[in-house]
C-alpha cells in the first residue's frame, strides 16, 4: 500500500468551501459508537465530506497525517494512532472513524476535538 502525505497544496487544492453546500434544515446526521469505533452517518456527497474532513485535519494540527487512498487517512500522534476513512452507502455516506493503537482516554478527546468542528 503507497503512502501519501496529506501535504499542504494538496488540501487546498481539494478544499474548496465556497463551492460546499452548508448543512441544511432537510440534511441528517447519525452518530454510532461501537467499542473504538465511531461512524457518522450524513446525506452529504463523498465530495463534500472529504473536503470537510481535510478542512478539519488542516487546522488544529493534531499529528502527522498521512493519506492511504483518496478516502483513507491515518492520524498519527504520540498518544494515539487511527485512521478516519469516508465510506459511500445506498441511502447515506459517512465518516468512519477507527482507534488503532493508543490510550482510549486521548482517542476520545482527539475524537471530540475533531469532531466537534466537522459539519456534516
């Protein structure tokens, strides 16, 4: 598997805000926690999703953030490993977020911190 780094041109090249639609009145989102997992659940485009979720990884600067495809990325700090990957459903896509190494303590806060900000 290739790594790709999430490098700065590269995010803004794929974040363009003025060209998302804002979460509107009919949009709906559904969050579920399974053990270290997270998914959220958004009737927003993959596209629009992706561009959120590297706004989000952007700003803050979390860890080091390498990029496996175009709809996984790792997260990598020295607390917490995870990967956050968009996933495209039949009626809904989504954000799954996965712990895979560290404290569940920090993957928590790292989670809220991330996700407190995310529009979906």
């Amino acid at each position: 598997m290739k790594d790709h780094t999430l490098s700065q041109s590269n995010a803004e090249k794929a974040i363009d805000l003025s060209q998302s639609n804002q979460l509107g009145q009919s949009d709906e989102v559904n969050i579920q926690k399974v053990n270290s997992n997270i998914n959220l659940a958004s009737t927003r485009t993959v596209e629009d999703i992706l561009s959120e979720l590297k706004r989000i990884l952007q700003i803050g600067n979390k860890g080091r953030v390498v990029q496996f495809s175009e709809n996984l990325f790792r997260l990598e700090n020295s607390d917490v490993q995870m990967e956050l990957e968009v996933c495209q459903g039949d009626s809904y896509n989504g954000l799954q977020v996965r712990r895979i190494s560290g404290d569940k303590g920090h993957y928590r806060q790292l989670c809220h911190d991330l996700l407190s900000g995310i529009n979906l």
